[in-house]
C-alpha cells in the first residue's frame, strides 16, 4: 500500500465516522440500502412521487435506480420525475406543484434546485415529505436523506493535496469549479475542499472560483479560463461533480503545464470511474446516489406507516482513484444492472 493510499484510508475513515455520527442524531428509522433487509410497506401499495433536480446526468439516473428499486422492495408504486437541466428551476416547481395538488400521491421525495423556493411552496402541504440530496428547511420535511457534504469535499481537498505533493507540486495551489451559484450543496462542497486544501497545507484560490451549472461543456470554458489567467499550470482544480471535472480535465489535456494538474470531481458514477482509469480525471469523491434514492423512498414509506424517522439519515462517501477504481466500477455497475 501506498503511503498516499495509507492517507486517504484514514480520511475515509474519519469521514465514515463523521458521517455516521450524524445519523444518530435524531429517532429510529429503517436504513436498509440493498433490498436484502428492505422494510415492508404495511401500507398497502402507496404511490410515491419523487422529483429530482434532473434525470440529465448519469448521477441522478442512479438516484432514480435506487428510487425504483425501493418501490420495487418495499411494494409502493414509485414515479420518478426529474427537470431537463440543473438550471431549470420554473420546470421542477412546476412539477412539484402538479404533485401537491394532484390527488393519488401518498408521499413526495425531493431533491429540490431552489431550497429556500420550495420549502416556501411546501408549507401547506398535507402529504409527508421527504427530501433528498439537499436539504429544505421546513418542518414539513420529515427527514433528510443525503451527504454532509462539506465533509465529504474537505475529505477530497486533503487526498488531492496529498497527491499533487506525489505529482511533484512545489507550489500547491487549489482552484473550484463550481456548480449553479447559489445552490447550498455546491456551496457546501466547495467550503469543503476550501477547508481540506488549507488543513493539509495548500491555499485555496476562492476569488478565483470558476461556476459551469453542472455540467461539462460549461466546464471546459470554466477551465480554459483558469488556464488563461494561471499559464504557468494549477496544482488542483476541484469541481462539484464529476461530468465538470471530466470537462475541465479535457480542456486541460493539451496544455503541458497542466500534465501533472489533479482534477477532483464528486459522483463516483461509471463514466467517472472510465475517466480515472483512463488517466483523466485523477479522483472522485464517491457516493452513493442508489443509497440515497432508496433510502429516500425508504424513508416515505416508514412515514406512511407512523415510523419516527431520524432528522437526517446520512450516506457515507469515499476517495477513488486508479487504485480502486475498479472495484469500486463493479460495485456501481452491479446495482445499475440490478
């Protein structure tokens, strides 16, 4: 085992732990995450609607996998919903306002684009809510299904300093390519790799950041700004998800002054994994959307059926590079095809 591998063991650890912590902190709920030891609805077919900020991505196509598998398991009758983009906000209100005003929907799951917009559009609702991915701070919301996700990017900003000081770095300099401003889990991530960067020694450029809403072709122009303002090559470029860091990493790629540059992204989805195995992107922090959207799903069918559920029910994320990026490809491949 590497020394670097010994290092970001350890930050896993302590991040599991983290996050482990955290979801002790409020009743009991069931957390079963595979199907195996999956709850059974005593309510009798219940149908869930579940919103996503978009099904445009191979990430949120993992969440919804997850979402119909809990139906699936558990005998509710999941519709999974998603807006075309990550900036199509008029859309997902929309599509929750269709939802609490239609009848026939037991219970709705949400991982909304606009926290704060929907915690206002839900505060008369009648049905439980769930949400999923990022949190809404209303009381109407019984349970938030998700990843600290400030942890988990301060978890990825230390492995990327421990791996540019390997890559030869002298001057360890960190950039974040962000993802739609002002969204609170893009914020949170990049806080995270900010503060992971300077706990392990490395400065973080935050006047510096880079916004490409989510996706990878605004990555690309992201990064071919960085590269005009810093020619001379950036030791890090973390960015919120894993299609952006892809992106940014292929604008790079005929620059030589970033030949050595690590490139962070957040997902853990398969093309990620090809792309780290390929030598592109360098590393992931890795979660579990298929966790998430079972978990969430989980979760409204135990409200359904007056179980206390916890406040926040937390998945655990980790650091994958080319070490353990196949593994970690077969573990995602197997509940996709599942």
């Amino acid at each position: 085992m590497t020394k670097m591998t010994k290092r970001i063991g350890a930050a896993m650890l302590s991040t599991a732990l983290l996050l482990g912590a955290l979801t002790g902190c409020g009743g009991n709920t069931s957390s079963s995450t595979d199907g195996d030891n999956a709850a059974t609805a005593s309510t009798e077919n219940p149908h869930i609607t579940v919103v996503l900020k978009t099904l445009a991505s191979e990430y949120w196509a993992y969440v919804a996998k997850g979402c119909e598998q809990a139906g699936k398991d558990l005998g509710a009758e999941v519709d999974v919903q998603g807006a075309t983009s990550e900036t199509a906000y008029d859309e997902q209100l929309s599509m929750i306002e269709t939802v609490l005003n239609a009848s026939g929907t037991d219970a709705m799951v949400v991982a909304p684009l606009q926290s704060e917009t929907v915690a206002t559009q839900i505060a008369n609702a009648e049905i439980p809510i769930i949400a999923i991915d990022t949190n809404v701070e209303s009381d109407k919301v019984l349970s938030f299904v998700g990843f600290d996700n400030e942890a988990m990017a301060s978890m990825g900003g230390e492995a990327a300093v421990e791996a540019a000081k390997e890559a030869g770095w002298d001057t360890i300099t960190a950039i974040g390519i962000a993802g739609v401003q002002g969204d609170s889990t893009s914020e949170a991530r990049m806080g995270g790799y900010k503060k992971g960067v300077e706990k392990a020694g490395g400065t973080y450029l935050d006047a510096e950041t880079q916004y490409a809403d989510g996706v990878s072709d605004k990555a690309v122009t992201a990064m071919e700004a960085i590269i005009q303002s810093h020619p001379e090559g950036i030791a890090i470029v973390v960015c919120n998800n894993d299609d952006m860091a892809v992106g940014a990493a292929r604008a790079a790629a005929s620059y030589p002054a970033y030949k050595n540059t690590i490139f962070v992204g957040c997902g853990g989805n398969v093309a990620a994994l090809d792309a780290i195995l390929a030598g592109q992107e360098t590393m992931t922090v890795a979660v579990d959307g298929y966790d998430v959207g079972y978990r969430g799903v989980q979760a409204a069918v135990d409200a359904l059926n007056g179980k206390t559920l916890d406040k926040f029910i937390a998945s655990t994320a980790s650091i994958v590079t080319a070490d353990n990026a196949e593994e970690q490809k077969a573990i995602v491949e197997k509940k996709q095809n599942g």
